[in-house]
C-alpha cells in the first residue's frame, strides 16, 4: 500500500525547532535552565534523534542553546545581543539596495534611539557620548574616527534605555561599510560635515530635546544613505 512520501528531513527537523522553542516560550524551559538529554527530548515529542539533533545545533547557531563542554545543552539568557547576533553578518555582507534598505531601518531606529535617549540619558551616559565627539575632532586619522563613531552611536543607543533596539542597532553598525564610509567621506573632504552632525546629535541631548535629537539622528544617517545611492558599487 502506498504510504506516499516520506516526510522531508528539513520539515521534520524545523517542527523540532518549533517544539524546543514552544517549550522555552511556554516556560517549561527556563532561560539558563539545562535541556534534557537528546534521547529524552526525542522521545518526549516523538521526533527521531538525528532530527532532534540537528534542531539543537541549529538552535544553538541562532543564540537561543550553548553547548558547555563536560555538562550539556542549556537554554541561554535570552537577551537581545545573543540573539541577533546573525543579524551583523546580514549587515556586514549586504551590498548595493540592500543596503541601502538596512540603512533605513537604521535611519529610523538611530533617530528613536536619540529621542529616548535626550529624554533619558544620565549625566554619565552623556559625558560618555561628549568624549567619543571631541575624540573624533581631535584626530584626522580614519581608523581612530570610525572607533568613536562607532561608540559615539553605541552610547547614544544604550542611553536609549532599551536593549533589544540597541541590540539591532548594533547589528546594523557593519565596521566594514562604515570603514568604506569613512574612506569615501576622507576622499570627499567630508569629515568637517559628518563631525557637524554628531555636534547636532550631542546638542540635542544636552538640552534633552527629543524632537531635536530625532532630527539631528535622522538627518546624519540620511546624509550616509544620500553617499551610498550615489555609490551603488558599494
């Protein structure tokens, strides 16, 4: 009698992703809580080993299980930098529109992430934005700029208060583009501008303007998108 196909490995081995990940949703796997074992596991939800086996590793690619050497497979912390790890290397490869399209996505969190930030920054936070601004004014050299930049735009977005946003942020700060930016603006004659730009950011914050701060972010990252659709090589 014809039983039909057999059913795919990948199907089989995606609904064992999807069990293990209902599991830690419905909080019968707590976060840093250890799996069962993998024979355990398999037979709880009826799903052979192999399948069960390559769930795990793709689970454990992804962030959401660590492997620790001698003791087994636990549930990781769950937090926002772990888990979107994946989405740097999307930025740090992207080329061309698609770039471009992350640079929007980009434009409208980094503007968000100033506005909650001029609302909810602390004296130390700032003081930590202003030493990145002043180090990049000091030096001409393109290695030590896009360093403070890239912290200048970390500290802003975790003074936002919000970890997954700045989680994703970080994610779309590829130090590869940005070090292409940063050759292009040095061949432009642009630093003078782009050092004007994070001014305006840092102003907005010290007078805790979030409308300001909104502007200032969304008019630096679309003067970098402006750069890059005229670059469409890049």
């Amino acid at each position: 009698m014809d039983q039909g196909p057999a059913p795919q490995r990948g199907t089989v081995t995606q609904r064992a992703v999807e069990e293990i990940k209902a599991l830690i949703a419905g909080g019968r796997l707590e976060p840093g809580e250890r799996l069962p074992t993998e024979r355990d596991l398999a037979a709880r939800l009826g799903i052979s080993r192999s399948s069960m086996r390559e769930a795990i590793r793709a689970l454990t690619v992804l962030g959401v299980l660590e492997a620790r050497h001698g003791s087994g497979i636990y549930v990781t912390r769950l937090e926002a930098g772990d888990l979107l790890e994946g989405f740097g290397v999307v930025a740090e490869l992207a080329r061309g529109e698609r770039l471009v399209e992350l640079l929007e996505v980009r434009r409208s969190l980094e503007s968000t992430a100033a506005a909650l930030a001029a609302a909810r920054i602390t004296p130390g936070q700032l003081a930590e934005v202003e030493r990145h601004l002043k180090a990049m004014g000091a030096t001409d050299d393109p290695d030590e700029i896009l360093a403070h930049d890239l912290a200048f735009h970390r500290a802003v977005a975790e003074a936002a208060g919000n970890a997954t946003m700045a989680a994703i942020l970080e994610g779309l700060s590829s130090r590869t583009f940005r070090a292409r930016v940063w050759r292009g603006y040095q061949e432009e004659d642009a630093f003078a501008r782009t050092r004007r730009e994070h001014a305006a950011i840092h102003r907005a914050l010290v007078a805790r303007d979030p409308e300001a701060a909104r502007a200032a972010a969304a008019a630096h990252v679309g003067e970098v998108e402006r750069w890059l659709r005229e670059r469409p090589e890049d």
